[in-house]
C-alpha cells in the first residue's frame, strides 16, 4: 500500500512541476531531464528494486500530456541530503552541488 501510495504522490508532482504555475508560463518541456531524484521515508527504506518502480512509473506516465524525459537515471536520496542542499545553495552553491554529486550521484 505504501509504495502505491509513493507512486501516486510522485506522479501527481512531477504532473504539477511539468504542467507550470497557473497563470504562468505554462507546461515544461521535461524531455531533457537527466536525473530524477526520489526522496521520502517510503523510497528511503523501500528495497531499491521496489523505489525504482516508483520512480520508473513517474517515467513511464503519459497521462500529463507533456514530453517524458527522454533518458533521465532515478536516484533515491537515501541518506536525506537534498533538504541539506537546497539550504547551502543560496550561500554555498558549491558545497551543495558537492553534497548532491557526492550523495546521490556516486561522487
């Protein structure tokens, strides 16, 4: 239940980020998307093989009318570092970009 509930919320995200603000610029192009990055209590201690469906039918949805990404790697952030990261960004751009590249990319 909990990984059906995951892929629900995280379909319904990546439909409002791609769709646009109301009132303003209208639908992204999402087709040049290289990473997707999955975050939350369920895919963190969900085996890989089970976040990784999650994340790969948030891929795979073509209800939102947009172009999907067309080659985009998913990964999990296991270890809780993109709140970490969004915080550093704004004074210490690259210290985030390290966390993140570290953490989440392999380094």
């Amino acid at each position: 239940m909990d990984l059906r509930l995951a892929t629900i919320a995280a379909t319904v995200a990546v439909r409002r980020h791609a769709r646009g603000e109301a009132g303003g610029f209208g639908r992204r192009d999402l087709r040049e998307v290289s990473v997707v990055v999955g975050s939350g209590g369920v895919l963190r201690h969900s085996p890989a093989g089970d976040a990784r469906g999650v994340l790969d039918a948030v891929l795979s949805d073509h209800g939102g009318g947009w172009p999907l990404p067309r080659a985009a790697a998913t990964v999990v952030d296991r270890e809780c570092v993109l709140a970490a990261a969004g915080l550093l960004a704004a004074d210490h751009p690259a210290a985030a970009f390290a966390l993140l590249h570290d953490h989440l990319c392999g380094g």
